[in-house]
C-alpha cells in the first residue's frame, strides 16, 4: 500500500495545457487543505493559481512530497525534468510520480533521494505481492462505482460520495486504487500494477475490518465490458465485497472507448451484470444508483434522460458535477 | 513468453512420496519423448523409473535443461538442493523451477549458470509485461477449458484434446498457462504471474493468429466461482477470444476448494454464465462438451451421472482418464 507525506508540492514540468495537467488539477480540486503551491519550469503555459514555490521555499512551509501532476502523452517523464526533481529531493521531498517511467531509473535523482534519504514513489508500480483473497466476510460497510467504460467518472463519484457523506457525518474513508486517487487521498493501491493472482487479495487489503456503520467509499477499476480491463474490474468487485454499487456512465458513448466493435450495453443489463458477478462474494449487495456524466447534455436534455433513466430502473440518478451526488448518499444511508 | 530447452533431466531432490513429486510424473506422463532421465539426492523415495543420469550424463545425451519437478510444501527450494542444481548449471543444463523460491536468489546458482552460460528459469514468475488486450478478433480456431473450481482437470483435459486432435490428422497446439503446463509444453506464459492489467493482452499474445484450420488448446485458469482467482480467469477467457469451452467439474465437491462458504453452482448455470462473460470478445462462442473428474465415482454411478447430465445439457460428457476425450474432439470439429 502506498502511503505518501503530506502537505504536497505540485510540478508542472513545462507543459503548455491544462488537460496534460488534469492530475495537477484534481489534486487542486480533491485536497487542496494538503497542497502548499505549485513549481514549473521556464516556459511553462499552465498555472493551477496556487503560490508559486521552489522546492526549497516548500520545504521551508513543510512540504513532504514533490508531486509531478503531469500524465504527458505516452506516459514517459521527459529528462529534462530530472534535475529539476533532483534538486527537490535535495530540499528533503519525497518525489511523486504516476508517469509509466519509473523514477528509480534516472540515477541522478537515485543518488539524489539517496543523500537525503528520501522517497522516489511510483504510484503506478508499488508493492505487487499481496497474497490471495480469503473471501471472507469483513465488518464495516463498502460502496464501490462500477462502470459501462473506462474514463467516465468512478473515481470523481467515489471521492464525490465520500465528502457528501463526510459532511453528513458519517464516518467514511476514500479508497483510492489508481494513481491520482492515491495521490489525492495520500494511500491507496494502484490495483492494475498488481500480479494478476492477487488482485482480489490487494483489493481485501484496501479496505479491512472496520466499525460497523463506517462507509468505505471505493474506486472502481476499469468495466466488465473493456476487452482489456474486466479481469481487473471483477477482482476489485470480489475483493471489495460491496454492500452497494453505484453504476457510472456516458450516455453519449454507445461503444467503449477506442474499441468500436464492443457495444456498451443497456442501464439495466450492466446493473444486473454487476450485481450477478459480485454476489459470489456479498449476497446482500445492491446497486443504489446512477452517476451519469452528462457533460454532452443540454439541460433540457439532461431533465429528460434523468426522468427517463429513473422511470426505467426506479433508481436515483444524479450528475456528481451537474447536481452533487445526494441523492446517492441519501440512497446508501436508506435502509436496505 | 518461457521457451524452454528440451530435453529435460527431471530432478526429484529427496522428497519421500509421489504427490510431491506430481509435476515430474505429469511431465513423464505428457512429454515422454522430451526427456532423457531422472535424479535425485541419497534417501530419496520416489522414482519414475527413467533412466538414471547424472547432469553430466545427462548432458552428454543432450539434455538442455534440468527440471525441479517438485512442489514440496510452501514451495520453497530446499537449500541443500542447490549444490545440486549448481552443478547441473556447471553441467551446461539450464535450470528451471516451478516454485515459489526464485532460483535467482540463490548466489551459488547464479554464479554457476554465469560461469557456464546457461538459464535459471522459473517458470512460476517469468514476463509480466505484455501490454493491455487490444480485442481485435485473431485467424485461426480456439478452445478453452473452464472449470466449476480450481485443480479439477482444466490442464489435463486440454492436453488430452489436443494430443487427441493431433492424433486425427489435425493442426493443433496446447497452450500453456500454469508451470507444470508450461515445462510439458517447452513454452507458455504464467497467466497468474503477470500484471493485472496485462492479463487479458498476455492470452492474445500466448495464442497468435494461426492458419484458418489450427486449433489452440488453450489451458484454463482459476474459476469464476473462485473468491480470489475470477479476474484471472475472465482475463483469460476474454483475452483467448474462444470459439469452444469445455467445461470441467468435479461432481464430489459441493464447494470451492478451501472455501465452503461458496457453493459451486448447477452445470447449466455454469455453462451460461461462461458463455455470458466469454461472448464479450467472441459472439460466436459455444459450449462443446464437459471433462468431468469422475475419481470419486464407481463404474456404475460414473455411467447414471453422464447420462443424467447429457440428457440434462444435450452436451457430450467424457472423463479424459476414464473415458478419454474423444467424444469432445468429434464435437468440436463438427460444424459451425
């Protein structure tokens, strides 16, 4: 399990556009009490509003973590970012990187880390062994955001849910399984990069015993309809033993993501899908609603796919951007 | 992908029973022709009843690699094997090792194979990186075997089909998954070994396109009954892009293997739900038949249970020990 040194610093690199920097962004949007300011280089087109902070300056302000908020195309860090990180590491920051390129491959920063006896942390890889799932039953409560696709906002409804029901006091914890979720909550478990055998096993040990009317609020993976992913996306499921799930979806795509010959199919055909692969391991589990992602909607057209998606599943459905997600929290606190 | 060097020494160590042993008589059972011989340390009370080689001699006779064909309890290696071993890397053998304990951990081994050139291979780790599935529908034709549970007959069955294909004449391949598997076949991947995300794209990789009439015996995985191994298994069957499944069961076992809180379902169920997952990437995918593990059946209750469950699924039912699969291969040559 990862488990990063809060309050953060972000790196920009010398990126020229906000969508290269949307995890600079969400870590902004999802815990900006843990972020200090932001650093880039020369040349830089992106700035998140933040106080502009060398490494050193942040350091000063007590600053644990460099954090490269970046995901460039390809996913490779560019080396002339490398001194740069170095001379944060030099200033006593763990450095923090979601990038496929690991950190520990660039000796100057190794030796770097090594001076100071500070962390390089690749969110993306981490620790891979987490042994097999026991499948047994855990105590405390669990919610995971499942999908039709990739990419259309399990994440953004999980750490949605998760605030909505901090606010209501109810004791709820975030658990973040890939890389910017980790980042934003400071631990988790970049649930892909495990070996294969052990994905329900990490996603057991994600969220453990826990008192009874707590919420674990979990990320969902991938979908059971990606050619690639679903393996990953039924492991998380096991493992995670949800009582509810909340189905995520884009009504504008009508195949998944980059894969055109695989439809996404009907509301009602995922949330049964879902519901029938992972009662192997929580009978009682229920699906409590829908977040769409209606950012290709009108309002018109968003009142009436709502009216038509809950007179058809008889579920709330909410836009956790458009309309908050109480609906869902309300849904999940409702007697089963 | 492992190649292995044939042919094989199988090393038995000094392990006292046959179970112990299993892997290298399933070895001597399916690949005969590949090896050479046996050996083992003073006291041990196993034989195959090979020839007995030393690695030089083994060598000599042109054996590539020695085999560890042991799976003693907690599958570790013993640390009085290595000398062993070492000297049949001294030998010029590569060394290969199905178990937990990485031969590369051993400095004495590493040394040796150094000086000599050969390979300390362990099959049970390998590759892990092989990209994510891109579900692009691949020539050629292919079976999986699936399973109610875990450690049934999956392996077996497809290696008996596809000796049984290419007995008829036919263009076949078993396709490895598992480490015994993989030391029987010379090459394969261990699908539970690489990274989650990469299980699906690991079996598009293990079975490439082919000529329109090959077959791929693919073996199965896991179960998705199984708490902890599912997301293998529907990586495997999405990623294999089957054309037929064999189902495989175990009528004595009312529930997973260790885990008696999860029932093993009815074969129809069974059948559908594999069908269901496998359908994503193969639309066209059938059930040919069922391998059941008839071991715990007497003769007379063996014949009143295939006939139950044929009339039941209208499916041929065989025992690949007791009946062998003939009436599986008829049905999966039969049109479509």
């Amino acid at each position: 399990m990862h488990r990063l040194r809060k309050p953060y610093l972000l790196f920009l690199g010398d990126v020229q556009d906000k969508l290269t920097a949307k995890t600079a962004f969400g870590l902004k949007d999802w815990c900006a009490d843990d972020v200090v300011g932001e650093w880039s280089l020369p040349g830089c087109g992106v700035t998140l509003g933040l106080p502009r902070l060398s490494p050193q300056q942040a350091a000063a302000r007590g600053a644990g973590s460099i954090i490269v908020g970046i995901a460039p195309t390809g996913g490779t860090l560019p080396a002339h970012w490398v001194a740069e990180l170095a001379a944060a590491a030099d200033a006593g920051l763990d450095v923090v990187s979601g990038l496929h390129t690991r950190l520990t491959s660039f000796p100057e920063l190794v030796q770097a880390a090594s001076r100071r006896n500070v962390r390089l942390i690749d969110v993306r890889h981490g620790e891979r062994n987490y042994g097999a799932a026991s499948g047994r039953k855990r105590s405390g409560k669990r919610v995971l955001t499942v999908g039709t696709d990739c990419a259309l906002g399990k994440k953004y409804t999980a750490l949605a849910l998760a605030k909505n029901l901090k606010a209501r006091g109810i004791d709820a914890s975030f658990r973040a399984t890939g890389q910017t979720g980790i980042m934003i909550s400071g631990e988790g478990i970049a649930i892909d990069a495990v070996i294969a055998d052990f994905i329900a096993g990490a996603a057991e040990h994600l969220s453990p015993d826990n008192a009874a009317d707590h919420w674990d609020v979990i990320e969902g993976q991938g979908s059971l309809y990606h050619p690639a992913y679903a393996g990953v996306t039924l492991g998380l499921l096991h493992g995670s033993q949800p009582d509810a799930i909340v189905l995520c979806h884009d009504p504008s795509r009508q195949t998944i993501d980059e894969h055109p010959d695989f439809p996404i199919p009907g509301l009602r055909v995922a949330i049964d899908d879902y519901l029938r692969a992972g009662r192997l391991t929580n009978r009682a589990m229920r699906c409590v609603g829908l977040s769409i992602n209606t950012s290709s909607l009108s309002d018109a057209e968003c009142a009436e796919y709502f009216q038509r998606v809950t007179a058809e599943l008889g579920l709330p459905v909410c836009d956790p951007v458009r309309t908050g997600v109480d609906v869902l929290a309300a849904a999940l606190l409702a007697a089963p």
